[in-house]
C-alpha cells in the first residue's frame, strides 16, 4: 500500500525522448525523483531502441527532433503494436503536430516550456488508469493494493466483519464475501439472521421490521466496524449503503474509502 500522494508513480517505468541536451537532463532530474524508473533517448530511432528494451509505461516525447521526430516514432511504434501511453511536449506554436499526433490517439501534451505540475498531473491520471486495467486497486490517485495485498485485506476483512457480528448480535454469519474495488469495499455476509429473527420473519408480513432493525443495528455500530477496517486499510473508512435481505438471510454493505 502507498501512501504518499506522489508514489503512484514510483510504480511507473518512464521513457523521456528529448533532443535538447540540457532540458533533458532538467527533467530527468525532476522526474527521477518521482518515478520507479527513467530512461533517456536524445531522438526518436534511439527511443524506439531503449523503448523495445526496457517496456516503459509512459513515453514523455519532444515532437521536433533530429534523425527522427516524436510523431514518426510514435507511428513506428503504433504500426508494431505498442500501445504504451504517450504524452507529447511541443511548443504552443506547433499547433498542427499537436493535432496530427492526437489523430494517432495521443490526447496527453503539455507545452514548452514544461508545467512541472500539469506534466504530473498527466503522468498520475495515466498511472491510474493503467493500474484499473491491471484490476490493481486506486484510492483517490494516493493509495494503490497489489493483487497479492488486496486479496490478503479482503480476508482480514471478512474474518473481522465476523467477528463484528458474532460479538454484537450473538450470531456469527455462515459465510462472508469481502470485494475492494477502486475506492469501495463490498461485504457480503450470509446467513446473518438471529433465532429471535427467524422466528419473527416466519410471518412474512414482518420481513421488512426484521431489515429495518438490522439496518438500525448497522447504523448504530459503523463507527466501531468502521474503526476496525480502518486498521486494516491504513485509510479512513465510512459506510455508503446498507442493505438487508431478511428473506434470503444476507446482509450487504458498502463502505468507501475517504
């Protein structure tokens, strides 16, 4: 888990192709701190050459250069079947590269000379998006679950929630089902339901008193549960729905990260 608005992209392999030596040396000191791991090319051939060796992420590119210029690279690039994210730096007035290089679906660019910030800003919406696809978990672009941590906190999780319901109701659930998916938590609990509950939803007419009180019951009791997830998480916790099925004997939350 990352905690540190910034280390969404120490997850990140970044290619820089610039031709200008020193404004390739700035960045790269500007965004080595940043980042898992940079690499440099002076030109578009040398790019596609570090590129094909080391798999980058994201491709920070200059438009205009020399041997080869950043729209022949990227169309290089696109005919061989790279689909690694691309974000562009032109000037303001090279309007029409800008144009030509987002009809090969480049729609990140920022503007010579570079806005650190909107080049972060870029960098950190494609790091997210390139972690839902990995079905890695992201919490408000700060906070990011592997799939090995993720599964391991949806356990603890259910074992809690358990335990929860065990100690405040007596009766301890069948089976419980845990999901993270992006910034919400899904708790899925079976066979919930009291033996003074179950008596009293054999008259179906009372099954909407027996699921108003355990959404009562839940109310009640989430900032104690909310506190315990909460340890888990290493985040703050607050619930967003409470559902309760008396018929078929489960209760379902939704919890979201804050």
């Amino acid at each position: 888990m990352v905690t540190d608005d910034n280390n969404i992209l120490k997850y990140l392999k970044v290619l820089l192709v610039e031709d200008d030596v020193s404004e390739r040396e700035e960045l790269s000191r500007f965004l080595k701190r940043r980042v898992g791991k940079l690499h440099t090319a002076g030109d578009g051939k040398e790019g596609i050459k570090v590129f094909k060796k080391y798999k980058p992420d994201i491709i920070i590119t200059d438009l205009r250069m020399p041997v080869m210029d950043g729209l022949e690279m990227i169309n290089k690039l696109r005919k061989e079947g790279f689909k690694c994210s691309i974000i562009v730096l032109s000037a303001l007035s090279d309007s029409e590269t800008i144009l030509k290089a987002v009809d090969k679906g480049i729609v990140k660019y920022v503007v010579k000379p570079v806005d650190t910030k909107k080049l972060l800003f870029n960098m950190k919406e494609i790091a997210s998006n390139l972690f839902k696809d990995k079905n890695e978990s992201i919490i408000d672009d700060s906070f990011i679950l592997d799939r090995q941590n993720k599964q391991k906190i949806e356990k603890n999780i259910k074992a809690k929630f358990a335990y929860f319901l065990k100690s405040y109701t007596g009766k301890g659930p069948r089976n419980v089902k845990a999901f993270i998916k992006g910034n919400s938590i899904q708790i899925i609990a079976e066979s919930v339901l009291t033996i003074l509950e179950l008596s009293i939803i054999s008259n179906d007419r009372n099954n909407s008193l027996v699921e108003y009180n355990r959404r009562l019951f839940y109310k009640e009791n989430k900032r104690k549960l909310e506190k315990e997830i909460e340890k888990l998480i290493g985040s703050n916790v607050t619930f967003e729905n409470i559902e309760s099925d008396s018929k078929n004997n489960i209760d379902n939350i939704t919890l979201l990260f804050s």
